[in-house]
C-alpha cells in the first residue's frame, strides 16, 4: 500500500467533523477551489512522512463529486506517490465542509477553514486538531502569506510549532 494512500485512514476516525470551535468557509466556490494546490506546511503524519513536493488536484467528478489526486516524492525510494480518491460535500455546497475517501465506503472530514478571496492560499483541517495543511496556488507563496494562515491555526489551536514547511524542488 502506498504511504501517501494512507491518507484514507484519518478519515475512519471522524467524518465530515471539525475540531471543537473551528468553522469551515462559507460562501465557498467549488468552481474556483478546483485545480491544482501546492502543500506549503503540514503536520507529521506517518502517510506523508519522508514526502517533498506533494501536490493535491481537485477535478470535477462524473457524478457530482470531486476527484482527488494526491501525488508527492518519496525522497529516500527516489519515486513519486499517488493517491486518488473522491470527495462529496458534507453539507450545502457553499459551505467548505467536505468529506473524502481514499479507498472502500470510508469518508471523512476535509475542512476549509481559511481561503483567501482570490482562492490562492488555503488551511485545510480534518476531523481533529491533529491534521492541518497549509495549501497554495504556487510553489512559492509569499512568506508573510503563509505567516497569516500560521497565526490563525495557531489562534485556532493548532500545534503549529510543529509544521513541516514541505520543499518543492521537483516538477
């Protein structure tokens, strides 16, 4: 099994939740959340770990839901991880409360918790404070970009301490 796959095993745990006094984005376009996003910053989690220049793709489903492709590079096996998956919305599709599924009928949470109104930067929680992703358009973002969203996971009492800021080197 594919480490990055095992993305799908936070998601048995809770679905479609949000940590105790978080709120996920309302007014939200899906439209304009599609496409590619670069992760910027994450917390330690064994399916990431080892992993630079992890992209996540969001593509319109078939059926009404959201194709997924997560894909990053495997630095010491020196090959790229991929893992597809579907997500649905949780809730009204203005609300960015969704849930996602890697593998078999488990789902769960994907919050969008921040987004700027140009759909540039966003911060993405799951199910518990235990997961957060700092997400960009581009490889690059400004620095002080990224520092507003560290402040507010951090207001918002994410261990943002303990980021991993991901290297993007690698097409």
């Amino acid at each position: 099994m594919h480490r990055i796959a095992l993305i799908a095993l936070m998601f048995i745990a809770g679905c479609a939740q949000l940590p105790e006094g978080v709120e996920a984005v309302d007014g939200f376009e899906v439209d304009r959340y599609l496409g590619q996003w670069y992760e910027i910053a994450r917390l330690d989690h064994p399916f990431e770990r080892g992993l630079e220049n992890i992209t996540a793709t969001y593509a319109p489903g078939d059926d009404g839901t959201i194709d997924v492709l997560n894909r990053g590079y495997d630095v010491a096996k020196g090959e790229w991880r991929e893992a597809r998956g579907r997500a649905r919305f949780a809730g009204p599709p203005d609300r960015a409360m969704l849930e996602v599924s890697f593998f078999g009928p488990f789902y769960g949470g994907y919050n969008v918790i921040e987004l700027d109104p140009d759909y540039q930067l966003a911060l993405v929680s799951g199910p518990t404070r235990s997961y957060l992703w700092i997400l960009s358009r581009r490889p690059d973002p400004p620095r002080e970009a990224v520092d507003r969203l560290v402040e507010r996971a951090r207001e918002l009492g994410f261990a943002t301490d303990a980021l991993i800021y991901v290297k993007h080197d690698r097409s």
